[in-house]
C-alpha cells in the first residue's frame, strides 16, 4: 500500500531539472522503480498465499490480452530498444506499459478496505495539490527554474506539457467530485472540502486554457449521468442527476462564451469569410488542429501497413517518416512528431488492431461490472475518471505522467466490483522456502529499482554535457558527454550530445565517430545524418577528400529514409556542393524548399551559392530577393545579402552589390568576409 500511495502521488510530481529530458525521465525512472518493487511485493504475496490472495475480475482479461499484445508488437518492433525503453522524450516503452499493468493489479489485489482506498485517495489529491501550487507559481511569474518557454501563459507546472497537466486535472475532478457527490458515508464537512477542492482542480484547468479537457469534462459527467439514472437505487439522486447535468452544461456555456479556453475552442473550425477574389472561403481548421488530423492520417495508413500489432510500443516516430507527405503541416513536415496525439491513433499504430481491441475493451467491461455491481460510489468514482481520461486523451498526447491514470482508474473499478475481497489467511508452510523465496522476490524488485537509477544519470550528463560546451568548456563536455554513453549507450541523443562536445573541441573525426553511431541508432531521425554529413563537409573542406563517399553516401541515406523532410534535402544539396555536384546540389535544394514552410535561410543560401557555382548570376541575384522577402528577421538576412553582393558583383551590378553589403554591415558590422568583400567591390568601382 505504501508503494501504491508513493506511486499516485510522486509520479506526476517529480521532474529532475538537471536532467536532458526533465520530465519523461524522472517520472519514468520513478514509475520503473516502484513497479518494480511492487511486482516483488506481489509475487511475494502469491507466493505466501497461493490463489487466496488472488482476486478474480473479468477486467483482467482485456489487460492481460493488452500486455500481451505489446509484448508481440515489440518482438517485431522496427526498433526493439525504443519498443522495450521507449523513445527519449517519452518512456512509453513495453517496460513503462508493464508498469502500468503492474500499477493496475496492484490496486486490483491490494485495496481491499477502505481505510486503503481512501489511502490511495488522498495520496493522489496529496500529488495533485503540489502540481496545482506550481502552477500558480509559474502563472504568477515566479518559477524559480527557467524553461524554454514562457510559463506565465500556459502553465505546464510538474507535468511538463500543458495539455497533459489539463487532463491530469480533468481526471482528478472528475473523481473528486464523484466521490462528493455519491459516496454516503462521507461527513459534510469531507463532501464539502472535496467539493471546495474540485472548484480549484476546475480553476487549474481552466488556466491551462486546454481545449481536450473540455471534451473530458463532458464525457466524464455523461458517464457520472448515466450511471446513476441507470443504477442508483434513489430516485431522488436520479432527478438531482437531470438538474446537475442541466446545471454542466450552463457551466461549459459560460466557459465556451466567456474564457480564453472557449475562445480556443470555438475557433477550432475558423471561418475566415471573403478571400482576396472576393469569393466566400470555405472553413478550415486551425493550425493545431490541422497538426492532429495530419497525424490521424499517419496513423491510420500505419494500421493499414501492420494491422494486427501495429509498429511496437512508443514505435511511432521510427515510421512516421516513411509516411510524411509532400504537403504536410509545418509541424508534420519536417518535424519528427513522437506521438499520435491520440490515445486511439497512438495504440492502433503501436500494438494493432489487437492492442486497440483490448484497450477499448478495458473500460467497456469496467462499465459492465460496474453496473452489475448495482450502486457501488467507489467504482462509480473511477469509472467517471476512466471516461474523462478518454474523453481529453482523444485529442491529446500519450504520457507517462497522466497515463497511469488510467489504468489505476480501471484498478479501481476491478478492485470495487471484484468477487471477494476478503483478506486471506496465509498458506500454511511445511517448509522455510517458501517464505524465503518471497522475500527474495521483493529483494529483486528492490535491486532492479536501484539499477534503474542510472538512466537518471545518463540523462543528467548529457544536460552537463550540453551546458559545458554552451560555456566553452570542450573537454569537461566531452567527459560528462561520455559518461552519458557509457551508461546508457542505446540512446542517440547522448551520441549526437558526445558529437557535438567534439565539435566545439575541434575534433571533427571523433565527432564524425559520435555522429555515425547516432545514425545508426536512429537512422529514421535525419537530425543525425544531418550532423554526420557535416562532419565529413567540414573534413574535406580541410583537404581530407577520402570523405567524400562517405558524405555522399550518408545524404542519400537521409532522403532515402525522409524523402519529404526538407531537412533531409537540404543536408543532401549541401553534401553535393561540396563535394562538386553542382545539378544534383541543386535539384536537392530546390526540393527542400519546396517542402519547407519555415523559411528556412539556409536553404536560400545554399541554393544562391550553388547557383553562382554553375554560373547563372541572374537566377541567384533572384533567388537571393526571393529569399530576402521570406525572411523578415533582419539578423537572419545578413549571410542572404552577402550572397546577393556576390552574384550582383558576378553579374556586373557593383552599385547594387555595393548597397547589398552595406546592408548587411549594418545589421552586423563586424563581418570580415563582408568587410573584405566591401572592399574588393570599391577597389572594382574605382578603377
């Protein structure tokens, strides 16, 4: 019971902020380590007890069949390492959903009173009371820690995300104000202290101004409504039930009309009227919105390529690529996208048909049993929570933080509507093995919880990694870069990390090495062929040609894996062009930008350069203008017009060139190529 109660109430808490990855890692490696040794605890049960201290629920099936699912999907994974650990970012391995699952007998078998009901309770409101404080510490501008964005807007508080804070707090409210509202043995002064606290879980979900919690909110009541006309004993609840959901429904009303969360949500669909001809536009979503039906679109061609047990667990980013259009949003378009931004999307492209099946058919027989169990406020309580989970995860992101939620919601209802709760008397022992054993299970649990540690330490070097070489400090990023392989050497990112310490050390053959492993790692993630490419431009631009088959290969190997990815084209222009393949470096830039959507400079540089290189002046003076009206930050101009001085000098405009390079002096006076070049353009005009 304790490791339960620690679990509910640390995971969605804990974040290492000296961690590369702060949130997914901690509350991963938390999660890993007290599963761990609560599995130890229960087979040390079942080896005390045997099957008296089994409890039988038909919940059990579905997410026995789920685990079972992943662990096949795994075994055919297109990367076994992720689909066992999960991606860095994420930890949504079958490692994480074994924790889960773990989590979920957990409370199936050991909530047994309620004195450990209300034990888990009120270690989880405990939890979420911390995650609301933070919250308004970030809203009130007083993080102590700072992050990459500004946490005064949206707050993501110890969550890390704020769509995933959103529907942590959707599913607690739900809970808290269904055990208020049906639990009879509560006190008045208990109902309306929960009462008083789902206001304020309301309030921290409204400022995340979260549209997905909106959803969860009315699927969460619809089920607290249905349950209760269907199967509470009193009529007098039954009617109470009609008013309170009229009561709802005012309530969202007022917060679609009049907060900044209705405001999100309306404009879900926007209606931009009259286009520049003149002629009504038809509507279209917006941006965000557009983003998930991208990755809806991703997903389902996935179940159509693997339908039975989809890619693997947390396998989404290793096949997205293959998938990613030639018209895609930017967000889609470029980026590598870890998630279907669905609990549906992302299990049906992970574990299959089979795995969504058995995911879906968790809470269906968790509503069976409920309604069989009659007028039960326990179950009752999580099954509410386990609609509101849907309901918000249907449009929002899988995470290890929130997603525990639900399968200690499906717990909960196992455990209310199980055949026999009684506590069982131990098996009478002949002999003093079989307590041994049982300790040596918790024994086990407990070392694997300590080894699980030194993840946690692989992601903090690569942070100090990072930070060194940010201060100039080569040598100690190297160091702490290596530490981070050394002890977690399946991760790419520690790799590209360790590449990166020597590049600012100069040591562009070890940093190739570094980059070459990331690669082969992660050969689906174009960031690290991108770097390794580079690596090997940088050597033979030094004179070592011996690179030039590996640079040229390690580019057709980036479009080859992300075809669609101007990033991937872009790195393959650059490697021609070093490497004098004029017509293919441009044909390779030219492709980049047209997938890309972010105005890239560099392309626009690239694709000026090589066309000076084959000598057609006219056509880069345009690319270069072209480039220039795309890019309105002025600071990202300057290499752009030192360009565009280069082919104006080239094509014979020397005025032109000389007021392009003045420009860009002016925006950025100290330039030796541009002071230099300045000044070879006078010398010509003076003549």
């Amino acid at each position: 019971m304790a490791l339960l109660c620690v679990y509910v109430a640390l995971v969605p808490v804990v974040f290492d902020y000296a961690a590369d990855a702060p949130f997914p890692n901690a509350k991963g490696l938390l999660a890993h380590s007290l599963a761990y040794a609560l599995a130890g605890v229960l087979v040390a049960l079942a080896i005390g007890y045997g099957r008296r201290g089994w409890v039988w629920s038909w919940l059990h099936a579905p997410v026995l069949v789920f685990l079972a699912a992943n662990l096949v999907a795994t075994i055919f994974a297109p990367d076994l390492y992720i689909a066992l650990f999960g991606t860095h970012r994420r930890m949504l391995g079958l490692g994480t959903i074994a924790t889960f699952v773990v989590l979920y007998f957990g409370i199936a078998l050991l909530v047994r009173a309620r004195r450990e009901a209300v034990a888990v309770v009120a270690s989880a409101l405990a939890g979420s009371a911390i995650v609301l404080v933070y919250e308004v510490v970030q809203l009130a501008k007083k993080d102590p820690f700072e992050w990459n964005a500004d946490t005064s807007l949206r707050p993501f508080s110890t969550l890390g995300q704020t769509t995933t804070l959103a529907e942590y707090l959707t599913v607690l409210s739900l809970g808290v104000v269904a055990i208020a509202l049906l639990d009879e043995r509560l006190r008045r002064a208990s109902r309306v202290a929960l009462g008083l606290y789902s206001v304020l879980l309301f309030g921290g979900l409204l400022i995340t101004q979260t549209r997905s919690a909106l959803i969860g909110l009315v699927t969460g009541a619809a089920m607290l409504l249905v349950l209760t006309w269907i199967g509470h004993p009193s009529r007098r609840a039954r009617v109470i039930s009609l008013a309170g959901a009229g009561a709802t429904a005012a309530a969202l009303i007022v917060v679609l009309l009049f907060t900044p969360i209705g405001a999100r949500f309306l404009s879900t669909v926007e209606l931009p009227g009259a286009d520049a001809t003149g002629d009504d536009a038809s509507p279209r979503l917006e941006q965000s919105a557009e983003v998930r039906v991208a990755l809806y679109q991703i997903a389902f061609q996935m179940v159509q390529d693997r339908p039975l047990f989809g890619f693997g667990p947390d396998n989404f980013a290793v096949a997205m690529p293959r998938y990613r259009t030639e018209s895609e949003t930017f967000e889609v378009q470029q980026a590598l996208a870890t998630s279907a931004h669905s609990w549906a999307a992302q299990v049906a492209a992970t574990s299959g048909i089979v795995g969504l099946a058995a995911f879906v058919a968790i809470p269906i027989t968790a509503f069976v049993l409920a309604l069989r169990s009659r007028f039960h406020p326990g179950a009752w309580a999580a099954l509410a929570m386990l609609a509101a989970f849907l309901g918000a995860g249907v449009t929002t992101i899988s995470d290890v933080g929130v997603d525990w939620l639900f399968w200690a919601a499906a717990g909960g209802v196992a455990a209310a509507t199980a055949r026999s709760s009684a506590v069982p008397s131990p098996v009478p022992r002949q002999a003093r093995t079989r307590p041994m054993l049982a300790l040596a299970t918790v024994a086990i649990g407990v070392v694997l919880a300590l080894i699980s540690t030194v993840a946690l330490g692989a992601s903090r070097s690569a942070r100090e990694s990072q930070l060194e070489r940010l201060h100039g400090r080569a040598q100690p990023a190297i160091d702490a870069a290596n530490r981070a392989t050394s002890w977690d050497g399946g991760r790419a990112e520690y790799w590209d990390t360790l590449g990166l310490a020597h590049v600012s050390a100069n040591r562009f053959v070890d940093a190739a090495a570094a980059f070459e492993k990331a690669s082969v790692i992660a050969p689906y993630d174009v960031r690290y062929s991108g770097d390794l490419a580079r690596a090997y431009v940088f050597l033979i631009q030094r004179g070592d040609t011996s690179y030039t088959a590996r640079a040229r290969d390690v580019a057709n190997r980036a479009v080859t894996a992300d075809p669609n990815n101007p990033l991937a084209n872009h790195t393959r222009a650059v490697v021609m062009q070093v490497t004098g393949d004029f017509p293919e470096a441009l044909k390779s830039a030219e492709r980049a930008l047209a997938l890309d959507q972010s105005n890239n400079r560099e392309i626009y540089v690239t694709k000026t350069q090589v066309l000076l290189q084959l000598g057609r002046f006219p056509e880069a003076i345009a690319s270069a203008r072209y480039g220039l009206t795309r890019i309105p930050d002025p600071l990202n101009q300057v290499q752009l017009r030192y360009e565009l001085a280069r082919a104006l000098a080239a094509n014979g405009q020397l005025s032109e060139a000389l007021v392009e390079i003045d420009a860009a002096l002016k925006i950025q006076p100290n330039q030796p190529n541009a002071q230099q070049f300045r000044t070879q353009i006078l010398a010509a005009l003076n003549k």
